[in-house]
C-alpha cells in the first residue's frame, strides 16, 4: 500500500508494526509520529471545546468568523498542550531546518 500511495504522490506516515516491512522515514516525520497524541489532543479541543467543526456556512465570511473566534477561544485556554523537545530533538530539528532549501 505504501508503495501504491507513494507513486500517486502521497506519502503514508505511520508506526511501524510487526507484519509491515522496515521504510525510512524522514527525521522530521519521526519526530512528528512521537508527538502524534498531542496533535491528536490540539485538533480534538479545537472541534469540542473551540467549537471549529465542519458546519455548512451560507457565507464565506460565517466560515472565516467562526474559525478565527475558535482559534482565539483556544488561545485563552489557561492549560494548551505544548511541545516538548529535548535538547537533541532541537539540535536535530535545527539541522533539518539549515538544510531543507525554501522555496520561495
């Protein structure tokens, strides 16, 4: 399945489990499948609690108004889940930074 995905261009980030074959991953995609849960916890307060779902809006404006009043509601959150690197984890992540080109 991965290999189907990754010809039509997308690219399928997963844990590896005991029936899968080993696949490089990318240093970042690692980093990122380590912090999957609190991903996961920002996008579940961001519907429930911020009230951001996909609703039907009748105007564009509607759409733009109610995303941004969710996202400044998560913002006066007292207690957001944040990430937290360790010193390597930066160092690393810096090193990907300096390398990867921008595109501009």
């Amino acid at each position: 399945m991965f290999g189907i995905l990754w010809d039509q261009g997308l690219q399928l980030i997963t844990t590896l489990r005991k029936n899968m074959k080993p696949q490089l991953l990318p240093l970042w995609d690692k980093l990122m499948l380590r912090k999957r849960s609190l991903i996961e916890t920002v996008n579940d307060q961001l519907k429930k609690i911020s009230q951001i779902e996909h609703i039907r809006h009748r105007n564009a404006d509607n759409w733009m108004v109610n995303l941004v009043s969710g996202l400044i509601s998560y913002t006066w959150q007292d207690k957001k889940p944040s990430l937290q690197f360790t010193d390597e984890e930066k160092v690393q992540l810096q090193r990907i930074n300096s390398e990867t080109p921008l595109i501009c």
